[in-house]
C-alpha cells in the first residue's frame, strides 16, 4: 500500500495519483482484465504520419457535445476533439497533465487551483484561458443540467463557481468536500469546448459544430449517418499519458454508422474498413484470417445490470428484488454470448474499478431464489410463472441496443428468470427513448451500464442526488456512505467506504449485476497503436497507419 498523500499537496508534476485512492490499488484494477492495445495491434514498426482511418461504429453518436456523451460510440469520437484538464495514465492510474500542467488543492478538498499551460488554442482560432474553464463547468451546472448531462453535473457535485485568478489560473470551488473531483477533470465529460460553444443551448451543443482544443477537428458531423475528423495542425499540448509530443499521426478518421455486426467484420476483412466496434467472439477468426487482430479491454465503473424503479410494479417487493440476484447465471451469459474476453459481474462495481470487492450474494443459486419467493408468498401459477395476490411475477426490461450484445444476453436472462417462475418482458428501445423515460420514471426496471475509473459512479447512479433511477426515498445507511466516500480525503478510509457502498447497493436491492463491458475492438493488419484511455474507451492520437 503505498503512503497516503495530503490532496493539498498534490502536484501535476509529480505524478500523483488522485482519484483519492492508491497508486497501487488503482494500477492493479486497470490492468488486472484488460490487454495491452500497443502489444496487441498486427505488425509494428517506427510511426509514420499520414493516412486516413475508416472506423465502423456499431452505433451512432448520440450527440457531438461532450458533455452529454454517454455511449462508447459517442465518446470515441468526441474524445479526439476534446481534450481535458487532466489525463488518468491507463497503466498506473496517475493523474497526469494535459490542459492543466499542475495544481493543487485545499486540506478538505473543497478547493482545486489549476495551473493552465500557455498557448493553448481552441479549433475556432481562440486562446484557452481560466475563463474557458468557468464558462464550461458554469454551463454544465447553470445550463446543461443533470437531466441532459447526469455525468457531468454529478461530478460537480457541490458547484459554486470558478474564480478566474489570472489568465492561466483557475481555482474550483466547491460548498463541500468532493474528494473525486480531480479524477473527474480527467474524464471526456468535464472536457472544454471554447467559450462560444460553451454558451450554446443543450440542442445546439449536439448539432456537431463544436470547437476544442483536441488533436482532431470535426469537419463534418451527420447524424446517424457519419463524422469525419482531420488533424489539428500545429496540436503541442497533449497529455503525458500520450506516447509522443506534437501532432496526431493520422491526416483523417472518418466514421461510419454499421449496426450489422457480420457487414462490419466483412467490411473490416475485405480492407473497406480499418477498425470496427463490438468484434464479437465468433467474428474473431475471419479478421484474423485478413491478418487483423481484437484488441480488449475491461471497463471500469458499472457493470451491466438491471436496475428497478422501487416504486412500480412487482420490483416494488424487496424479495423480488433480492431472489433475481441468485436467479441469473451469468457465467452462462459469458460463455454463450460473449466470450473469453468478458467477465461474469461479481458486484456493482465491475472488477477493473477502484475500490472493487466481489460480493458473495451475487451468485447462481437457483435453489435459493424458489425458496425466498416461496417464503415471500410468490406461488407458481398453472403457466409456471408465480403469482401473489392474483398478481403474475412480471416485468418489463427498458433497454437499448448500444452495445451489440444486449439483446441477445437478456434474451437468455429471460429464459433464465422464467425457470424459477419470472417473467421477463423485454422493452427494446433507442437510446435517446431509453434515457427519456428513465428521467419520466416510465419503466420498471433499466438495464445499461456505467463507465467510470472511479468508485464515486456509485454515488451519481444510486444516490439521492445522482440519476436515482431506482426512484428511491432516504436509505440513510447508504446515503451516508456515498456522502462521506465524496468528502473523505484519506484514499484508504475512502477505499473501505466504496466497498460498503456497492454492498448496501446490493443489500437494497437497488441493481442486479450481470456481466462486466469489455471493449472489444477489430483491426486491420494496418493499424498500429491503437490503444484504450483509462476509462476503456479509445484514444487515436498515437495511431498510425503501416504500408
């Protein structure tokens, strides 16, 4: 365990690491599941600038605006464009410098100066400067708002503005320790968009003609259809995390929407295409076969799962809610949809997050499920689904197809969930519609996940003043934990808080694990370094293309 380090005294320069954990806790969990893209990618060599990247995406961006990306297909284009305060070393977990080449905080972390590198420049010609940061941290919370931008305002917890102390000094302030924020200026979600763009409404902001200070500019931005990116010329500010200084390699990415996966993998195969999203096991031996390869990698944060409005429906019952948790197989979910390259869920913190403990309730029994529903009064009715009160064991999944497996893993959860006498009905809807009702409370349970390199993602999806999409009242034992793992500094009592977090999660019956996100990335025999951020999802700035 290494030592623990005051935040007043953290410093960009030396590489501390934030987040409020340890360097070694935080390292192990990034790396414990995933592949090394670098050592994964065909071929190799010495870089070479040029070129242009066809990337299919499985899905389309939901929105160009950072700040309201929340689909790993958005993320992966939006995240060339933006860049960050800070950047998390995927290898290490450090906080390293990118916007900002160093800062400090306060003892209670209630304040957070940063210390902005100079000649810095958005895409639209204008200078990045301490108001940049305040009008973009401003917008998220006075403008954008939780609904549109849940991520963001969730890391701003606590929000009282930022006071411009020079040109290149910003200091956040904050009416209450907020322990994860440092982290979270390492995130695509608290991104800086120049000061025009950051004063656009929530509908501007998604239309595409956004400026940042990335290695990449957006040319062209169609919804649903394609994005094309081109290099930022004269880019000399990234990250420490990046594997060279100075401009991007690549001239061009262009994005195209292909929702097939067989069109994708035979697209990728016959040279069409370089790189694709969601390669799924049984696409692996024809990419292979074209001399590509799959590039994966464990996401942190939480893993997919369903989570119950408490307040409709047969989820209303705690012992419903509990008896689902030993109804599912989920290695059954890995090894017949997924594959190697994914992991059962243990917990409600996949295994790559820090702070993570397996949980020994999220296991298959099924033997045990029949006996808490038998004891809860649910008795099996004539078509085998239970019934109480005159009431069919019955529930709709909200869901939506983002990530390609989704489908196809509930539909075997329903098979599942029905030998114990469950009926699962499946809600398969589009993303914006799935966001939409979760915000009205139009559904009964919702399935997805949530990506972040930090334990605090419990307190945005559960807490009173996160998402809350369970629709929850007061649980005071747990809203204390969240609350006092946001404002605890000591990286070791903050780990513990964590991990009594995801317990009382699962001990309310506020999310029922399934299996872990991997990114699981197909390339051609071309594509050199193509490598994942610490939040798993990718980065194209050291990407190059090979004769």
């Amino acid at each position: 365990m290494e030592p623990q380090v005051p935040l007043s005294s953290i410093s960009a320069s030396r590489r501390v690491v934030v987040a409020a954990l340890t360097a070694s806790a935080l390292a192990g969990s990034l790396t414990a599941c995933g592949s090394d893209s670098s050592a994964a990618t065909p071929g190799g060599g010495i870089p070479q600038p040029g070129g242009t990247l066809r990337y299919g995406l499985s899905q389309a961006p939901t929105c160009a605006d950072p700040v309201q990306a929340g689909t790993n297909q958005t993320i992966y284009v939006a995240r060339q464009v933006v860049d960050s305060l800070t950047d998390q070393n995927p290898e290490t977990g450090e906080i390293v410098p990118w916007l900002a080449e160093s800062w400090d905080a306060n003892d209670d972390a209630t304040q957070f100066t940063f210390r902005l590198k100079d000649g810095v420049t958005f895409s639209d010609g204008t200078p990045f400067t301490a108001t940049s940061v305040k009008n973009n941290f401003d917008a998220i919370v006075n403008s954008i708002g939780g609904v549109k931008a849940p991520s963001a305002v969730g890391y701003l917890a606590g929000y009282t503005g930022t006071t411009v102390v020079d040109e290149h000094t910003a200091q956040v302030n904050f009416s209450a320790p907020n322990a994860p924020f440092l982290q979270a200026t390492a995130t695509l979600q608290l991104g800086l968009l120049s000061d025009k763009d950051a004063a656009k409404s929530a509908e501007e902001r998604c239309a595409g003609d956004l400026s940042g200070t990335g290695p990449f500019v957006l040319e062209d931005y169609q919804q649903d259809k394609s994005v094309t990116l081109v290099k930022r010329a004269g880019y000399s500010w990234g990250s420490e995390a990046f594997a060279h200084d100075g401009e991007a390699y690549l001239d061009r990415i262009e994005f195209s929407i292909v929702p097939e996966s067989g069109v994708r993998t035979g697209s990728l195969a016959s040279g069409q295409l370089d790189a694709i999203s969601d390669a799924l096991p049984q696409d692996a031996p024809q990419i292979e076969a074209a001399g590509g390869g799959i590039l994966t990698t464990s996401n942190p944060g939480i893993p997919f799962g369903f989570q119950p409005n408490v307040t409709r429906g047969v989820l209303t019952d705690p012992a419903v809610r509990a008896a689902l948790l030993s109804a599912i197989n989920r290695q059954e979910l890995v090894d017949t949809v997924l594959g190697p390259d994914f992991e059962p869920a243990t917990s409600t913190l996949a295994s790559a997050t820090p702070g993570y403990a397996a949980l020994d309730d999220v296991t298959y029994d099924p033997d045990k499920t029949q006996r808490i529903l038998d004891e809860a009064g649910w008795v099996p009715g004539a078509d085998g689904v239970r019934v109480k009160d005159g009431q069919r064991l019955s529930f709709p999944v909200l869901f939506s197809p983002v990530f390609a497996g989704n489908q196809a893993i509930l539909e075997l959860v329903q098979q599942q969930l029905r030998a114990v006498g469950v009926d699962l009905q499946l809600d398969l809807q589009s993303m914006s519609e799935q966001t939409a009702r979760q915000n009205s409370g139009d559904y009964e349970s919702s399935y997805y996940n949530s990506t972040r390199a930090d334990g605090d993602i419990l307190r945005t999806a559960f807490g009173l003043d996160g998402r809350n999409i369970n629709r929850r009242g007061p649980i005071p034992q747990l809203d204390e934990v969240l609350t006092a793992q946001l404002t605890t500094t000591d990286p070791v009592v903050r780990a513990q808080l964590i991990r009594q977090a995801q317990q009382l999660v699962l001990d309310n019956g506020l999310w029922v694990p399934t299996v872990e996100l991997s990114q699981a990335i197909g390339v051609g025999p071309n594509v050199q370094d193509l490598a994942f951020e610490a939040s798993a999802r990718l980065q194209f700035f050291d990407t190059w293309l090979s004769e």
